[in-house]
C-alpha cells in the first residue's frame, strides 16, 4: 500500500490537530502503515507515542501497545480517549480491572471500537488474555520502552523477555514496532534479537543537544563551595542537582538554603504528598533550585530548566544524558556539570559488589565509560555521541564548541594519578 502524504497530514491534523510531523515521525508511521516491523530509537520528547497511535486509529483492528508503567498507560489512555466520543477507543487491560469491565474491553475490542489496547508484559502472559488477542482482528504490537527488554538498558523487566513468544501466537504476521529512547548499539541489538525483528525498517533520530554545555570538574572537599558559587551566579535561574543518596540530598539543599538559594530537597524517601509539594514549588519556580536523586524527573516537562549538576558522577553515560536532558527543552541554555572524583565511581562499584555476577560486569562496563567520558581531553559532546553509535564534527557539528573540552583544550580532569587505564 502507498501512503499518501496528504492522506497522513489529514489524519494527524483530525486525530491530534498538529499540522506537521516532528522528526521522523512521518517515516515511522508510514513504515507501520505498511505493515513492515518497525524500531524507531527517539530522544525522550521526541514524540515517540503519536508514531504508533496515529496508524493505529487509521487502521482496522486492535493495537496492541506493551508499556512498563500503569501510569503511563492510563495518561495515554486518557489523552486519546480526549480526542474521541469513543470512551472505548483506548483502553488498558490489566489485573486491576473487576470482571465487568474486563468483559467491556472485550465486546469493545471485538465490536471493532477499540483502536488502542495498553497491556504491562505481565499482563500477556495470562492465558486468558492471549487466547482472547488470538481471536480478534489485531493491527500491529507496539513494544514502548522497548529497552526495558535489555539488561544493558536501565530498566531491565524479564517479563518483556515473553514477549516474541506471545507475538508467535498471535496473528500471523502481525507486525511488531518497538520504540526506545535508548541509543547505545548494544541495547538495539539485544532490543531487535529479543524481538525476533531482524531486517526491521530502522528510524534513529540525532541525540545531539546542541544548546547543552557540557562540563566536568574535578570533586574536591570544596564541592559545596563550588556549586553554591556556581548556582548564586545563576540566580533566578531553574535548575537541578542530583546528588546519589538521600542524606546528601538533604543535607547539600540546607547547605544551599543557609547560604540564601532558595532550594528544595526531593528523593523517594519523602512521602508523596510531601514530593508533589516540592515538585510543584519547583516547576511554579516558587524556588529556584531542587536537589534530587535520580527519583526525581521522569515525566518532568520544566522547558526553562537552565543548568543540571551532578555532585555526584552517574553510573552510565545513559542515565547522565537522561538526566542532564532535562536541561534546555525550550532551546535555551542549558548547562550540565558534573563534579568527578574516582572515589565516587568505587563507591558506585562497592554499591554494585553484592549483585548477581552478570550483573556486576555489565554495570562496572557501563561506570568505566563514565570514567572515560570524565576523563576525555576530546570534545565531550564527541565522546556521549560516539557511545550512542552516532557520529559527530567536532569542528563543524551542532554544538562544537559547547563543553569545556572544546573551549579550553586542556589536559586531562584526572581524579587520581594511579588510575589505570
Ligand atoms: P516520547 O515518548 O518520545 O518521549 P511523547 O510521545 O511523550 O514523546 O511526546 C512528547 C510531546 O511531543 C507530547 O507533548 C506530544 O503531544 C508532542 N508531539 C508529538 N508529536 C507532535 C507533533 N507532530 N507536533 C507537535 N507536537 C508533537
Ligand atoms: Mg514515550
């Protein structure tokens, strides 16, 4: 089938009235129009969810859409619900759900009502419901979050490890789209081998950030000295410091609070009222600075975030691109520092030591490209992209002169002079 470009504007503009595709969502769509299996690797933001709901309201049948988190799933549900008089044009299917209602879903999934089903993977594996799916017109299997699959991704579920077996029983042919918006090679392949989707129509959109500064200084005793020198120079601005343990937390935003920044303290020790409140001061910016550990940001959407600070040096190169990535969304400034001291990767390492063997080895592989991004003279920019598969100009690319590196050429930031390497 060919899929007429006007034929597409029109339906993205009915369904979501947006009047253009962003990025290459217009390529992933038409690819899953097709029939064809699908990966599409996007930046968070990128708007990964419009490329599987569009051709799943345009088509026959049932998608099927796999997603980690309830919350998730619901917020999806209720927005496309939001964008029809059809309350079962989505729904989510899952063990919370009493036996009437499951019998709703059902009768409108079969009555051809239903365009969007969002299950958890725990959820196909009950036979119940796979007998069902074997039974009904289905359009194609979206699996978001499609890291999840991989243990070298941050979120590893064994239960997305089911999932080519469930497809196998489904429809034939059904077509799978996974989508993730993690970029290192060695998640994509574990992500297309898990699925079974080899030959897959890929689509990779750039992770350059070419508005972020990226900077790494050394940690000493005067760290706190240094970040509140850096944040009173930026004040009024928004901005986020992630610091690895709870008590730090605490103690670094009193620190900020005595020396007069207005700063509030959010880890997942606090209770949730507690976390809303904080979490509402800072994006009302009736403070300027939050100090957080990672519990902090996922789902976060301040477009005015002007500087991350990492007191302490993450444990992939992964998470520190997630987390600085919430700097700048308004493609505006956007300063990412990170503090590094050698002993913060031991600690990072001791934390590890009483883990599963496979696990230990894949998380010390992953902390000594931090090292190494810590470390590098080259452009860090350079550095992050390269480990995300993607090639960058250091003299001519987006954003060349962005980080410290590039700026002030200049020898290695070693913590430690016995550091092997
Ligand atoms: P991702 O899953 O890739 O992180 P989302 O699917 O949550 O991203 O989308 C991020 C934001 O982009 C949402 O607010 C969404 O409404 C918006 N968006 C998606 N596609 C478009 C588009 N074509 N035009 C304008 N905004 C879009
Ligand atoms: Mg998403």
């Amino acid at each position: 089938t060919v899929i007429d470009n006007t034929e597409l504007h029109a339906a993205l503009k009915k369904y979501f009235g947006f009047a253009e595709f962003k990025g290459l969502q217009q390529d992933v769509v038409a690819s899953i129009l097709q029939g064809k299996n699908t990966f599409a690797i996007m930046p968070t933001g990128g708007g990964k969810s419009l490329c599987y709901q569009l051709p799943a309201l345009m088509q026959e049948g049932t998608a099927i859409v796999v997603s980690p988190l309830i919350a998730l799933m619901k917020n999806q549900v209720d927005a496309i619900r939001g964008i029809s008089d059809q309350n079962g044009i989505a729904h989510v299917l899952n063990s919370s759900l009493t036996k009437t209602e499951v019998r709703q879903v059902k009768q409108d999934i079969v009555d051809g009502v239903t365009k969007l089903l969002y299950v958890a993977p725990e959820s196909l594996t009950k036979e119940d419901y796979v007998e069902f799916l074997q039974s009904v017109k289905l359009s194609f299997i979206a699996v978001d979050e499609a890291h999840c699959i991989s243990e070298w991704g941050h979120d590893f579920r064994p239960e997305y490890r089911n999932l080519r077996a469930i497809v196998n029983r489904l429809d034939d042919g059904i077509p799978v789209i996974a989508l993730t918006a993690t970029a290192t090679p060695k998640v994509q392949e574990d992500i297309i081998k898990n699925l079974g989707i080899t030959g897959a129509n890929t689509f990779k959109a750039s992770f350059n950030r070419p508005n972020l500064f990226y900077e790494v200084r050394p940690k000493t005793a005067n760290v706190d000295s240094d970040i509140i020198r850096f944040v009173k120079k930026n004040a009024g601005k928004s901005g986020i410091i992630y610091c690895l343990s709870r008590k730090r937390v605490e103690e670094l935003a009193q620190v900020l609070q005595v020396n007069g920044v207005s700063a509030v303290p959010y880890h997942a020790g606090f209770d949730a009222k507690t976390r809303s409140k904080y979490q509402d001061m800072f994006l009302m910016e009736d403070v300027d600075v939050v100090v957080a550990t990672i519990a902090f940001g996922m789902g976060i959407d301040k477009p005015d975030v002007r500087f991350v600070i990492h007191h302490d040096i993450p444990k992939s190169i992964e998470s520190y691109y997630q987390e600085t990535g919430r700097a700048g969304r308004d493609d505006g400034e956007g300063h990412c520092l990170a503090f590094y001291s050698y002993k913060d990767i031991e600690k990072l390492e001791k934390f590890m030591s009483n883990k599963p063997v496979a696990e230990q080895e894949i998380g010390n592989a992953l902390l000594q490209e931090v090292v190494a991004y810590a470390e590098t003279s080259m452009s860090r920019r350079k550095f992050m992209l390269h480990y995300f598969g993607e090639e960058f100009d250091e003299v001519n690319g987006d954003g060349a002169d962005m980080d410290d590196n590039a700026r002030n050429p200049k020898e290695k930031v070693e913590a430690k002079d016995d550091v092997v390497k």
